[in-house]
C-alpha cells in the first residue's frame, strides 16, 4: 500500500483515554497548519488499572492492547516519520511500565515515547498555542489529565515556566469517589489534596503574571459543556459555575443520580475527580474565569512532528541549551561528535544490510557526543558518571525517556570500566554507539587540532575490527598503550576490538 505523503498522526496514550488523530499537513503563507481529517477515542481509564504498588494490572493492558490494534489498523499505510505515539502518566509510573511498552509497540506497530511530566506540558501548551491568536499576551495553561495536571505559562508559541503535577481526574475519582459517592467529605479532601499540590507552583506563576486562563484536553471540556448546556456559565468555566456545578453533585450524592445536561455516559466514572482538580485550581490560585480551547496533548505532537521533519527539532535547541549551561568545550564537543559519526557511519558501511534501528542512532548519537562531558561541571573525577545522571534525570523538552536513558546509558560507557555497562553487550545496536563514542574520545584526548590518521572500522558479530597505520602508532604511544588496555576493557563484557597495523 503506498505511503500518504500529506498526512501524519499522534497517538495519546492517556491516563484517562487514549486518542489518536490524523491530520492533513497544509502550508499557507509558507507556515504548516494541520487540519485533522480522522480521529479515535478509546476512555480506557488505564490509570485506575494502577495497583497501590503501581503494577498495571493485566486487564488494564489487555484493553489497552486491543485499542491499539484498532489504531494500528488505521495507520496500517502509514512511514515511522508520518506518525508519533506517546504515553503518559499512567505508563510513566507503572513499574511494568516498559514491559507493557513493549507489547504496546509490537501492536501498534511504531515506537512509543514515554514522556515526562514536562515534556508533556511543553506539547500540551504547543497544541494549545497553534489553536489561538498571537499578541494575547502572557497565558496560563491548565491541562487536567488522567494522572497529571500540567501547567504552562507562556507567552505565543515560547512556553515561560512549566510544571507537571501527579494529580488528575482518574487518580482523584479512584481515591476519592471510587464507587461512584459523591459526599462533601470526600469532596473537600479531594480539593485540598489538589490545592497541596498546587500551591507550591503559586509563588512562581503570580511573580510572571498572566493576561489569561487556559484549559485543554477532556476536562476541561467536560466540565464547560455541562456547565454551558445548563445555564451555569455563557463560555468557558467561571469560578461561580464551578462551585454551582459542585453543588448539583453533592446534593446527587452519586454520580449515577447527577441529571444535568451534557454528561456523557463515559465520562461520568471521572467527574467528580475532575472537578476536584479544577476547583482546586480556582481556589489556589483565585481565578474568576477559565477559556477552554481545543489544543491539547495531541495536536502538540503533530506541530512538534512536524518541527522534527523541517530542522526545527525541539530537541536541537535543548542541546544547545546544555551546552551554554554547562559551559561544555564546544570546539572539542564537535570534534567528537564528527568523529563519533565517521566511525559509526564506517562499521555500518561495512555490513551488506546493517540493522535499520542501528541507522536511526545517528542522531541520537550526534546530540550525546556534544553533552559528553556535561558532567565537568560537577567534578572531573567520574564526569562519565555525573554526565549520565544530568542527561538520565534533568528535564530535557524534546527527548522522550527512553531517548533520555539510552544517552545516560553512552555517556557512561564511554570513559571507564566497561563492566558498569555489561548489560549493553549483547546486541549491536546497544553497544556500537556508546563503543563509537569511546573510540573517539581516546583518539581526541589531547584535545589538540592535529590530523587523524585514516581509520578503518569494521562491524564483527562481537566487535569491531580496527585498522591503523603502523607509522601513526608509533608516533602516538599514549594512543597506542589505550588502545591495549580497551582491548582488555572489551574482552571483560564478552567483546571483541581486533587492531590491525
């Protein structure tokens, strides 16, 4: 079946529903604009299949699966660079969570990106902000998820402050209104428990200020359209539509006995949850009105899909970021990554049909070489070690988790005993990045411009093959004596560095 050029898709594995759209790609006045052709909803809930020890239950997975296959149908013609799928919160904090991603990715047929709190704000407020005028001034954002709440305050398309907090409709209405009671009790615990979480963002959003309020995704449209359709409020949500709304469930007493207009049947399971949440978020932070806008999560996937396509990659602006931050070498920096590249690019050549997941690295593989030494900032002694925990655990918009942990895993492995990253060995397409970044930053230690000799790299089922000139060698013994002892390095994780002169 030929590929669709003009079109891509998102996939949202939310905690609360999992969604995905289509869109057709357009380019008035030279700008992209998407216009959504095809969409699907599936209100999963795959956030109340958490245990209280966060194991994703199998029957949670199951659904999940099976909604995924219906997806996959739909996408069936579709390139791995027309679509992006993301998980969210629920898939986040599972501890079997990258079990589950890994049957997830087998049906669906496409990688699947974990995304963090924060990342997840930076694509929610993108979505929301390609669906509203420029020149607004400053804008609070409010996205109530499954098992988040992200907040945004941005201004146009650059996003100011972002947070993530582990709140959401799902996670409220599962400890507080599990069996469908609506008691002020439970109510009141609920807002309180939400304004806990949110009143250490207070200090920081009110000091920046905001001309106006935001709110995306199923909530807030949710709670809007009963409002709306009984008279509550004209538009949006109003602070006063809110607490009326509060009223007619507490006096409901349960969610099956709440009869206004606009309650759908599969969104009642939430409702209570999610209007804990937004209360909560009026209350702390004394908001008289909120706009609702159709941007959400999923619509900030395909701006930053299409972002990636035409060199305007977030991720290429967070490395820059990084390198300014930690004050890295940059002139050395760029040495290691164009020979990192050369030597990669070289064993992959040497190998009739190299692994297509081997070719997708080189990216990945350009960015770390340049935040290898991000760990100087700490402490010289065990940079490797620093470097990997700033790129495993520092807010990184643009990279997804695993993107994350795959960097931490190549700056570890590229200085050091081999043996702290042994789980790499087994495959090529764990090893041959970080093992291509080790190389090149023996060959370049005296961080000096002086010409390289030419290098031959060979990929082998357990190595590398790795051919010099006799000459060079022996005018360069610190080289020459490294190259002895990585020989020694490789052999301990089960690898093997042939030299040849």
């Amino acid at each position: 079946m030929p590929v669709q050029p003009h079109l891509i898709a998102a996939v949202d594995m939310g905690s609360s529903s999992f969604r995905m759209i289509v869109a057709r790609v357009e380019y008035p006045l030279g700008q992209p604009q998407i216009h959504i052709i095809d969409s699907l909803r599936e209100p999963l809930r795959l956030g109340a299949g958490l245990s209280e020890d966060k194991i994703l239950s199998k029957e949670a997975q199951q659904r999940a699966l099976e909604a995924l296959g219906r997806f996959a149908e739909r996408l069936r013609s579709f390139h791995p660079d027309q679509v992006r799928a993301v998980a969210t919160n629920a898939v986040r904090v599972a501890r079997n969570g990258p079990e589950f991603i890994e049957k997830a990715q087998e049906v669906l047929g496409f990688e699947i990106d974990v995304i963090s709190g924060i990342e997840e704000a930076r694509l929610v407020y993108t979505g929301v902000a390609h669906q509203l005028p420029l020149g607004q001034g400053k804008r609070l954002v409010v996205d109530i998820g499954g098992g988040s709440t992200e907040f945004v305050l941005g201004q146009d398309y650059e996003p100011l402050a972002m947070e993530s907090l582990y709140v959401g409709c799902v996670t409220m209405a599962q400890k507080y209104f599990a069996d469908g009671s609506i008691t002020a009790k439970a109510m009141k615990s609920a807002i309180m428990e939400a304004r806990r979480e949110i009143v250490v963002l207070r200090r920081q959003l009110t000091e920046i200020g905001w001309t106006h309020v935001v709110g995306s995704s199923g909530t807030s449209r949710t709670l809007s359209e009963i409002c709306v359709s009984n008279g509550f409020c004209e538009h949006g949500l109003t602070a006063s539509a809110v607490e009326r709304l509060k009223s007619e469930l507490l006096a409901a007493g349960h969610v099956d006995r709440v009869k206004l207009e606009g309650i759908r049947s599969d969104r009642k399971a939430n409702l209570a949850g999610g209007l804990a949440v937004m209360a909560a978020v009026f209350e702390e932070l004394e908001l008289h009105e909120l706009e609702v806008s159709e941007g959400a999560l999923r619509q900030g996937i395909l701006y930053d899909l299409i972002g990636r396509t035409e060199n305007h990659d977030m991720r290429e602006i967070t490395v820059s970021q990084f390198v300014s931050r930690y004050k890295i070498d940059v002139v050395h920096a760029h040495k290691v990554k164009a020979l990192t590249e050369i030597l990669f690019e070289s064993a992959c050549a040497s190998v009739k049909q190299p692994n297509k997941n081997l070719l997708l690295q080189v990216p990945l593989l350009g960015w770390t070489s340049l935040l290898h030494e991000v760990g100087l900032s700490i402490s010289h002694n065990g940079h490797h070690k620093h470097s990997a925990y700033i790129l495993g655990k520092s807010d990184m918009p643009g990279f997804s988790k695993k993107e994350q942990a795959q960097m931490a895993d190549w700056v570890l492995a590229h200085n050091g005993k081999l043996t702290k990253v042994a789980y790499l060995a087994s495959e090529p397409q764990y090893w041959l990045a970080p093992m291509c970044l080790r190389l090149a930053t023996l060959f370049l230690r005296r961080r000096e411009i002086e010409a390289l000799p030419q290098i031959e790299l060979k990929l082998l089922p357990n190595g590398l093959s790795l051919t010099l000139p006799d000459q060079w060698l022996e005018e360069h013994p610190l080289t020459q004596y490294s190259l002895e002892i990585e020989i020694d390095q490789w052999e301990k994780v089960g690898l093997k560095l042939d030299l040849h002169i």
